[in-house]
C-alpha cells in the first residue's frame, strides 16, 4: 500500500531499462519504495539497473518480459503479482524509430508500432486486472507530446503513442471507481541515449525531471501529466492550427 505522503511500496517497471523508469525508481527508492520488480528482456543492462537500485537499498527481483511476444505476457507477469500486491505499475517501454527508414521498410514501422501500442495494450490490461483485484495500486503509462498531432518529421512514432494515449484514458476511465487510479504521462522530448544525435526541441527536459512529475502526479492522483506543464498550453494550441499551415511549421 501506499503510504501517507503517496509513496508505492512495492513497485512494477515495464520497460526496466528505460532512463525515465529508471529514475523514477530511484526517487521512489529514496522515498519509501522497497520492492521493484524490472520486467525486461535479460542483458547486463537489466542485470546493472537491479543491482543499482539493490545499493540504494531496494529488494530488487528481474523478470523476463519482450513487449513483441505479447503470448508471453500472462505467464511473465502473474508471476510478479503472484508474489503480492504491487502499489505502482509503470510502463515505460517504447522505441522511436528511424522515420526516414521506416517509411520505405514497412516491417520496421511495423515493429515501432507493435512495441509502442500493440504490446502496451496487452502487457496494460493484465496488469489492470491484477491491479483491480487487489483493490488498489496506480498505472503510470509513458504517452508522449507526439501522440497529440502527427507531423512529418516522426508520424510513424507518433501515431502510436496517439493509439497508447487513447487507450490509457480508456482505460481509465473504465477502471475509475474501483481503487485503481490511471495516470498517463506525457513528456516532450527528453535528453536519453534513445533521442542522443536529434536536434533538440523546444522545452527539451530529462528523466530526472520526468520522474519527479510522475511523484508529483501520483500525490495529486493526477490523470494526465505534462512535462513540462508548459507543453499542455503549446500544444492546445497546435492542435487547432490548420494542417496546411501546420505542415509548413519547423515542428
């Protein structure tokens, strides 16, 4: 359970070597968190992220999970619920793409679809239903500013986090009323090694500043977050701008 400043005890990363997972999980670490499960595919960097949070004092266990085989996803993750109740699932798994690539290789551009959408949509509602009959818990679900209105430069990527976002208010909405509290989180670009070598946009922010959003948010019970806050206003108003002078826009 949480406890009464809003921490989660125990806490669920989908994604487990995703930086913004990743520093959420310290700043919960450093609050009250005690246990963190990092569900990922195996690889040293899994293997390091666990042993980190360990020195930081967490119980720290890894559970083999692939967003593509979403066959596998009951089986991956009724063990970690099988093991007690989790306070706080996030998912935090995604990848961007090549956009000039994937529009002439359509397997590619099918890949970013099935990892941003197709898995989230699966791996999201098991952990919904575990998480509803516990009666309690938060799912923090990784959208991003991009999913609000598609543009040249990264539509494919941005299309679907746009299907990720719709179904995490969905599901929101669907699960309001039974003690499992939704929250989608939708930062701008963040400084990570998966943006390393883009230009950088307008009110560029980081993980550290991702993660204590998200802390922020889960006090507030919030069901939307931007980060940073500024970007709701931007982006109400990109939305009504006409397509073609939208297209036209260094956006």
């Amino acid at each position: 359970m949480k406890d009464a400043f809003g921490t989660p005890q125990s806490l669920l990363v989908l994604g487990g070597t995703s930086e913004i997972a990743l520093a959420t999980a310290r700043r919960l670490v450093a609050r009250r968190t005690r246990k963190v499960w990092l569900a990922g595919r195996p690889s040293p960097a899994l293997d390091a992220a666990a042993a980190e949070l360990r020195e930081r004092g967490a119980d720290v266990r890894t559970v083999a999970f692939d967003a593509l085989d979403a066959a596998s996803h009951e089986s991956a993750l009724s063990k970690v619920f099988a093991e007690g109740d989790i306070d706080m699932v996030l998912l935090a798994f995604g990848i961007l793409g090549d956009q000039v690539r994937d529009e002439s290789a359509p397997l590619a551009a099918v890949r970013v679809a099935q990892t941003n959408y197709t898995g989230a949509v699966s791996s999201a509602l098991i952990c919904a239903k575990a998480v509803q009959s516990q009666g309690h818990g938060s799912l923090v679900i990784l959208s991003s500013v991009a999913g609000e209105r598609a543009r040249r430069a990264n539509f494919i990527y941005g299309s679907s986090k746009a299907g990720l976002d719709a179904f995490a208010q969905g599901l929101g909405d669907a699960l309001h009323g039974s003690g499992v509290h939704v929250m989608v989180v939708r930062p701008g670009f963040v400084r990570t090694k998966m943006t390393a070598g883009l230009p950088e946009a307008p009110l560029a922010t980081t993980p550290e500043a991702v993660a204590q959003a998200i802390e922020s948010g889960l006090r507030r019970r919030a069901e939307v977050v931007w980060v940073p806050g500024t970007l709701r206003v931007v982006m109400s108003a990109l939305r009504h701008v006409p397509r073609p002078i939208f297209r036209r826009l260094p956006v």
